[in-house]
C-alpha cells in the first residue's frame, strides 16, 4: 500500500515537473494585450567573419542572451544602422536563427527591412524562453566599402500584441581595406 501510494506521488511529480519546464514564460502584463520585458536580454557579441571591405559572402553572427528572470520570451529584434557612413544591405531571405546550440533552428515567421531604411526586423515563430541564448546569422550581400567602424542598434520586442521594444544598445563591426601588399 505505501509502496503503491509512493510510486503514484512519484508519477504525480514527474508529469507535474515536466508540464512545469514544457510552460512558455509568463510575460509581464502592461495593459492592452503588450507585455514587458523585467530584465533586459543582453547583447553577448557581434562579429564578422571577413574583417576586409568589399567583401561578398560575410556573415555577421549576433548572440543574444535573454536572462532567466525576464519575465518574457523574446519575439522579435530590430537591428538598425544609425549614421554609418555607409548602409550595410542585408539579405533577409537568407537569416538564419539558433537557440542555445547550432542543432537547434528556429523558424522565423518574418525576416523584412522597413522602406526607406536599413533597418532590419526578425519576427521569431517561436518565442526564446528566459534563460535561453539565440544566435543570428546576418547575411549582408557585401561588407561596406568605406573602412571604420558600423553600429549596429538592437532592439528586442517581447511577446504580446505590439508589445513596446527595449533597445539593447549598439554592437560594432570594424572593416578595413586590403593592405594591397
């Protein structure tokens, strides 16, 4: 009986647990169906895989970190270029997202610039959870040609009904031209 009645709390905590780590984070309501975030994700790095100007085929890996008391899931960046002296054009189509490890993609429902900017949207199909780090990897269809250093600013966009972003700040890429030696 004891044994019996043991193994049936045991069941009763192991699917409880597991239904607990399978929840979504709750998000902190704002009003209006939008949600904030409690604490900012972090901006972990920025790179470049070719340092050199001009170049085709680069790819620009950004690594976010949402922390585990967020109070949100990260729905959405929005990378923007503020006065570079020149616009680094990307290539939407070819965005390509991973949650804590290479081995795990993450669809996005819309990769999209905004006219008349350079800005650069990702909307994530799926949500990353607290406690969860995303990688980008930003396809530019080349690298500037005008060497010096390119901000980037980033901004994340909790889940909810047009929920307000918070922006993270700016990584860097830093070009330079050939030596020509």
């Amino acid at each position: 009986m004891i044994r019996h009645t043991f193994s049936r709390l045991l069941n009763t905590f192991v699917s409880g647990s597991l239904f607990l780590l399978a929840v979504p984070a709750i998000a902190t309501p704002i009003g209006n169906g939008q949600y904030a975030f409690d604490r900012a994700p972090r901006v972990v790095r920025l790179t470049s895989n070719i340092i050199q100007t001009n170049q085709p085929g680069d790819t620009y890996r950004l690594v976010i970190t949402v922390p585990e008391n967020a109070g949100a899931p990260l729905q959405a960046i929005r990378i923007s270029q503020p006065n570079n002296q020149e616009a680094i054009v990307f290539k939407p189509n070819q965005t390509r997202i991973f949650a804590n490890n290479p081995a795990t993609e993450i669809p996005q429902v819309s990769v999209g610039g905004t006219e008349n900017t350079n800005d650069l949207l990702i909307v994530l199909h799926h949500p990353v959870q607290p406690g969860q780090t995303v990688t980008f990897y930003l396809k530019p269809q080349q690298n500037p040609s005008q060497d010096g250093a390119y901000l980037l600013g980033i901004t994340a966009y909790p889940s909810g009904e047009n929920s307000p972003g918070l922006f993270l700040g700016y990584g860097r890429l830093t070009f330079h031209a050939p030596s020509g030696r």
